[in-house]
C-alpha cells in the first residue's frame, strides 16, 4: 500500500513566535514519537511551510490576518531544530503562501497513495485546507487526521471543522 504522512505547517512562529499558543507546543513530542516510528520505505513524508514574504500584511490573508509570521527564512519560518533529521528523509517539501496548497493538492491527485495522514498546524485553518485539498484531489483515499498530532488555539473552531472533516469520511483518530 502507498502511505504518506503530511506535516502541516509545524513551524516556531505557529509553536512560540508570532502566532504561538501553549497547545502547538504540547504536541510537539507527539508528532516526533510519530515520525520515530514511520517505515519511510513504505511510507513518503511530506512537509509544508506556511512561507511569507515582506509584503504579507498588503495580501488578502495579511489585511484579514494582519500578525507577520512564517516570513521566509526567518527563524519563526523554520520548523523546530529537532525536526532536522525528518525534513531530511522528507519526500517532498511544499512551500506554500495561503491556507491550501495547490501543488500539494496536485502533487497528490497524481500520486498513487491509497492512505494519507496528517498532523500539524492549525487544526482548523490550514490542516483542514490540506485535508480538503487532499480530500479532491484522491477522492478513494483513505485520509487519517491524528488529532494527538493537531492543534488549534480555539477548541471550537477546532471542534467545528473535525466535526466537518467526519462528515467528509476523514478518519479521526
């Protein structure tokens, strides 16, 4: 079976900087123990980096979301050192400048994965954006959110879009 596991956007200004909250960093521990465990034989790693420019806060995201972050090459842009060894075996890597990622998004309709998993950042923005993108692209997917693995710094936005992501088939566990 092909199998991925998609990091989304687990990057220090989501955990600590600009946009931190206590619940990003509680999960940090989490996704490693995960990724220690992944057979990267049978199973491709991909990443994505929410990826800015000094221009964000003249974007639709920026005047919507008006907090620079994830500004490229920047420490807040980086994912934590003891990700290194990860980004390392990654398959691929996806910068992206919004919530979703279309080359993710078409990168996955073409691939032959039959399961897709997900951990990262935030539960109900851009983790829900991938899931969906995902969700189009391979339609007989089996999609997997590990919830131990995800965060969000409002429960109830968080709560909402699992709540969404069931009624699609994405497995919560």
């Amino acid at each position: 079976m092909k199998k991925a596991f998609v990091v989304i956007d687990y990057q220090n200004d989501f955990i600590d900087g600009s946009l931190g909250f206590e619940k990003a960093l509680e999960i940090k521990e989490n996704i490693i123990n995960e990724l220690s465990k992944l057979d990267f034989n049978t199973t491709h790693l991909l990443f994505t980096y929410d990826t800015h420019d000094e221009n964000y806060l003249k974007s639709k995201e920026g005047i919507n979301l008006p907090i620079k972050h994830c500004i490229k090459e920047s420490f807040g842009w980086q994912m934590p050192e003891v990700f290194e060894p990860f980004l390392q075996k990654a398959h691929k890597i996806f910068y992206k400048n919004t919530f979703g990622s279309l080359e993710f998004a078409n990168f996955i309709a073409k691939s032959e994965y039959e399961e897709i998993h997900f951990a990262g950042l935030v539960s109900h923005i851009c983790v829900f954006c991938n899931i969906i993108l995902a969700f189009s692209a391979k339609p007989n997917a089996r999609l997997v959110l590990h919830q131990n693995l995800s965060a969000s710094f409002d429960e109830n936005l968080e709560k909402s879009a699992f709540d969404l992501l069931k009624a699609y088939g994405v497995e919560l566990v």
